[in-house]
C-alpha cells in the first residue's frame, strides 16, 4: 500500500520490479535515486517513495545496539531480586532454556555468569540490605528476639534469629537477623555464645527487653546465662506460647494413644507400598467418581493440629 496526495496507490511486487527498472534505465533518475537511501527508489511521476521487494531490517542494517548501562543494570537487579525472592539457584544464569527465553524477550542484555551474581552482586546488594536493617533497628526504642533451630530434610541444621520491634507508629515490624547453616553441637554455652555474638553484631545490646524460644533444655540454659551478663540482666526468657500449647495438647493426646498409633502403622503401610497405594486410589475414584482420590497424611508430633486434621 502506497499513498501520494491525492489517493493511495496499490502496486504488486511485479509492478514495483517493472518500474524499479525503469528507473534504472533512466539516467537522470538513476543519478537522483543514488543519492537515496538504499531502501527506496523514485518514481517517476509520482511523489511516492516505493519501498524495494526485500524490506531491510532495522537489526540487519544497524544490528542489535547493546543496552545501555542504566538498563543493564536494572535488569541485572530485577534478575538478581528474582533468584533471592523465589529461592532459585545461581546456576539459572547457566540453563539454556533460561538464557534463550531472555534472549528471545530482550537480545541486547547480557547475562551475567553465576560468578558475579554470587561473588560480586549478591554480596553488595547483602551488605545494603544489613545497612538498611540497621538503620531500622537504630531507630526501635526496645528489641525482642526470637530464635530456634531445625534439621532440614539433607539431615543440615540451621538456626535462626528474628528480631520484632514497634515503630513509631505503631505498627509491628520483624527483620530476620540470621538464618546459617549450624555445625556446632547445641550446648547450652554454644547457643549462648552464638546468641551474644549475633545481639552485638547488629548492636542490640541497650535495646534488647526479651528473648522467645522453645522450652527445650538446652536453649533454657542458654538464656539464662545470657541473662547472667551484666548487660544482659534485665532480659526476659519468654517461653513460645505456641510451642507451649502443643506441649499440652500431645500430653492430652495420650489418651487417644492406640488409636492414633494405628493410624500411623496404616499410612505407613501406604506410603511405603506403591501397588497398595495404586489400588487404594483407584478405589476412590470407584466410590467417588469425578471429586479425586484424598492424600494419606501423618500427624507431626510439633504440631498436634496435624493430629487434629488427620
């Protein structure tokens, strides 16, 4: 479709090629359309520029520009904020799949290697997260902590110390202040120790008004030699009221003993059975067609609303 002033003109690529070559037949046009862009001739008569049969692209004339360094830079951030946010691997940067799906979206940005997200960028944007922490946390008046410890399903202990504060305006706020991977044997002067050095690490030695924890032995003991350090005196060892309840509800539970042993023994029985498993759903989707087989669940014994819903 081409259009002159006074109405638009539809030409076929064999009309174009046709009047291309008389154009190049005619001197005087072919000195004119010389001094052209390569990607448009014109015709005589007319005040239309033809576009020729093969349109050239902007990437073959000019090729993929690189992003500028302002755009590099936001994109590397969103992409490092993703892997953080989602808990994805470094390695994402290195999966084919990943690297041709955000070539596809922009072919100018350059991704950066596993590398540099984890040696250079994830540690300063680490460090500026432990400055804005801490400028929160010099601003809280009074400091409570929580922490406690898990075995993960790779059998890898980790610890973790949260700190809650109010702020000025009322409003609840948490920051957690560690989450590490724990090899120590869970002393009561190892946990104390690790425990101090984490309050004087992000300064919370005036502020700190409370510890929570669980009632295990040990994390009792560590408290309270925190509590005998002279700075430490007036710190309070809450016991968690969550893990106080369960405590009290598995010693209800006793009497409903039997019954819940023998509702472990059967999914056990399934979960350690993949025919007996098959058959079980196949059963369920006789006796209640069109609503899906149930899942087996076991009860936890940290958490007797497991116990409940089972």
């Amino acid at each position: 479709m081409f259009h002159n002033k006074r109405r638009p003109l539809l030409l076929s690529f064999a009309t174009v090629e046709r009047e291309s070559d008389a154009v190049a037949n005619n001197a005087a046009s072919t000195s004119a359309a010389s001094e052209l862009p390569a990607a448009t001739v014109t015709v005589p008569g007319t005040s239309a520029q033809i576009m020729s049969t093969k349109q050239i692209s902007l990437s073959a004339m000019y090729g993929h520009r690189p992003a500028s360094v302002a755009r590099q830079k936001r994109i590397t951030a969103l992409l490092l904020k993703m892997i953080v946010r989602d808990f994805q691997p470094f390695s994402i940067v290195e999966d084919g799949g990943f690297r041709e799906f955000v070539h596809a979206l922009d072919p100018t940005y350059v991704i950066p290697t596993r590398h540099q997200l984890s040696k250079e960028l994830h540690v300063s944007k680490y460090q500026m997260a432990v400055d804005e922490v801490k400028s929160i946390l010099s601003t809280a008046e009074a400091v409570s902590l929580t922490t406690d410890s898990w075995t993960s399903i790779c059998t890898e202990n980790y610890i973790a110390v949260t700190a809650h504060y109010v702020t000025a305006d009322f409003c609840l706020g948490s920051c957690l202040l560690e989450c590490i991977r724990y090899t120590e044997r869970h002393t009561a002067d190892n946990l104390c120790t690790e425990l101090h050095r984490v309050i004087t690490e992000w300064s919370l030695e005036q502020k700190l008004v409370a510890v929570v924890t669980d009632n295990a032995a040990n994390v009792t003991a560590a408290i309270r030699q925190l509590q005998q350090m002279n700075e430490f005196r007036a710190v309070k060892h809450l016991p968690c009221f969550a893990h106080s309840l369960n405590l009290v509800v598995q010693n209800a539970l006793q009497s409903i003993n039997d019954l819940n042993t023998k509702v472990k023994n059967i999914v056990t029985y399934f979960h350690q059975s993949t025919v007996a498993a098959a058959k079980l759903e196949e059963l369920q989707e006789q006796m209640r067609p069109n609503k899906g087989p149930l899942k087996l669940k076991n009860d936890v014994v940290t958490r007797w609303n497991s116990t409940f819903h089972v």
